[in-house]
C-alpha cells in the first residue's frame, strides 16, 4: 500500500513546522469567523408546537429555561428509512450536559412522527432529545427542505429569534470522526479528497 515519504527526523520537523504555520493561520481564519458569526444580526422566529415523549412542547419550551439553543434536524426519508448521514451525526452528538453548563440546550427534531423517532432512539440506544415537528412549517421555515440542517435559537423571554444556521460542509465541521480523520495520514478515504495518487479511497456515498 502506498504510505508517505520517510525521511529524517530533521527533514519531518522541518515539515511539520511548515505545516504548522499554515495551520495557524487557519485557525486564525476561523477565529475570525467565528468573531464574524457573533455578531451576526438575528430574525424574529414563529413558535411551534413540537410531539415529544413528554407531550406536546412550544419552540420556547426546548430551551429548558436556557437563553440558547441548538436544533439539528434529522431528515424525514419516509417510514422505515432512516438518513445514514444524520444517523453517523447523531452518533457524535454527546456531553450535553457541559453545553447546558454554557448555556446551550441542544434537540434533535424531525419531521418524523414521534412513534418512528423514538423506535428508532431506541434501536440506536441515544439518550439525547428528540422531538417530532411532524405537521409544522419548522424544518421549511428554518431552510431545511427536507434536508438535515443545524440552527441555533436565542430566546428573549418569550421571544425566540434565529442567530446562526448551516447545513452540508457547515454541519461536517463539528463531526468528531471527521476531524481525526483529517489529521490521519490516509484522511477520510473519500474520493472527493486531494491525495496522493495510490491512497485509498472509495466513494464518498458508496
């Protein structure tokens, strides 16, 4: 299999010195951004009545009593079927609690009826919340399409407003097994990636 040049242990700090730069940068980049994304403007956002296993909660009610909040919504691809890629999302989504220590409430909603949602919970074994916006205009309302979409809330009392949202390469960003695989001598594997010819790779949705 094909592997990265060996060279000395001289030849490889220098390399990794090289490369360290350029990763400082990026994430100077990204501090920039994300200076960027907290002062983002927000929009006034409707209320909803979600299905949870707790019965029937408003869009505020998701906030536990918290000024934030994060909702991922996993795709509805019919009875039955679940989206692969929300499912591995899902998976990584954990320490919740150390995010409600900052502030954050965090739920997954789906257009799925409640019953699918949480049979589905309960193959999987997640513990994390999750609610059904079968019925409403929420996953239209915040772009989602259809689609799997992250979006964060700030609540004003009773006022809810939409700060930031991000779907695609945004959501990929906060993947755990994504990052350590981009740190990985063979990366993610993915034939969209830029490597060296004679890495192993295999289609991304294969």
């Amino acid at each position: 299999m094909a592997h990265p040049e060996i060279v000395s242990e001289q030849e490889w700090a220098q390399a990794r010195g090289e490369l360290l730069t350029a990763e400082k940068e990026a994430t100077r980049a990204l501090d920039a951004l994300a200076a960027r994304r907290r002062r983002l403007p927000m929009v006034k956002f409707g209320d909803y009545v979600f299905a949870t296993p707790a019965g029937p909660k408003s869009l505020v009610d998701l906030f536990e009593g918290r000024d934030q909040l994060a909702v991922y919504q996993f795709m509805d691809r019919g009875p039955d079927e679940f989206c692969p890629g929300c499912t591995a999302f899902t998976n990584n989504v954990t320490d919740l609690d150390t995010l409600a220590r900052a502030g954050v409430s965090w739920v997954t909603a789906s257009d799925m009826p409640l019953p699918q949602i949480e049979a589905y919970q309960a193959k999987k074994g997640w513990t994390l919340p999750f609610v059904s916006s079968h019925g409403t205009s929420f996953s239209a309302d915040c772009g989602g399409s259809g689609g799997f979409l992250l979006s964060l809330f700030l609540r004003d009392g009773a006022d809810v407003y939409r700060t930031y949202s991000t779907t695609a390469r945004g959501v990929d960003r906060v993947m755990f097994i994504h990052n350590i695989l981009d740190l990985a001598p063979y990366g993610r594997q993915e034939d969209w990636e830029d490597s060296p010819a004679g890495w192993p790779q295999q289609p991304t949705y294969g």
